[in-house]
C-alpha cells in the first residue's frame, strides 16, 4: 500500500478522535506484514496522564489481534504541518517494531517518511 493511501486511513480514524482538551485531533493507521491494518485515534481524558495517542492505540490493537509483524504506520492530525509521534509512541514502536517506517502528512497531504531510528536514534532497551 501507498504510504499516501495510509495516510488516507489515518485521516478517516482521526475523525473519531477525543480531544475536548487540547483540541488536537491525531488519527493513526497502521499497516502489518500481513496486509491487515489498524486505525487509532487519539482519547483524552481530564486526567491527562489517562489519555491514549492514536499511534499506541493502533500498535495496541495489532498486538492484541496476535499481529506483530508491524510493516508502516502514518500519522495525520488537525494542526497544520506535520506531526509527529511523542517519546512514549516511538519507544512503544522501538518495543515492537524497530524497523518500522513512518509516514508523516500535512493538511495537503504531502508525505514525508522516516525510519523508527530516525525519529529515536537511542531508544531504550533491556536487551
């Protein structure tokens, strides 16, 4: 799949996207080796530390379906310009996927792609 064809999912999931807070809408999808894709959208809570970004919650949703083999994942949200996966996303992704491409788009649509250990050249490990 076209990572811009991603990044069209993503968009769709961001329209469920909980954020009377911030008011930062972040939709996520996620393609598997296996062809399978998972959305997420982010999910605020008045407890900030209880809400979920929808990178985690597309990864979560991979692992809990019992499919690790986590090929791209693109990342869309409301702001203008691009966005990018906080600390806690890209040490998750660093867990199960260190070889993952992410594929980043603006509000035209305009892709740029990294590879994880770009975004998080000294991920954390206890390996």
């Amino acid at each position: 799949m076209e990572p811009s064809q991603l990044a069209v999912i993503a968009r769709q999931a961001q329209e469920n996207a909980y954020s009377p807070y911030s008011g930062l809408k972040v939709g996520a999808a996620l393609i598997t080796n296996r062809g399978n894709i998972y959305t997420g959208a982010n999910v605020e809570n008045a407890s900030y530390g209880l809400s979920i970004c929808a990178e985690r919650l597309a990864v979560f949703q991979a692992i809990l379906n019992g499919d690790r083999g986590l090929d791209t994942l693109a990342v869309v949200s409301s702001s203008p310009g691009y966005i990018y996966p906080c600390g806690a996303c890209l040490q998750v992704l660093a867990e199960f996927a260190p070889d993952i491409k992410v594929v980043v788009a603006n509000e035209n649509q305009e892709i740029r792609e990294y590879y994880l250990n770009e975004l998080l050249p000294q991920a954390f490990t206890l390996r």
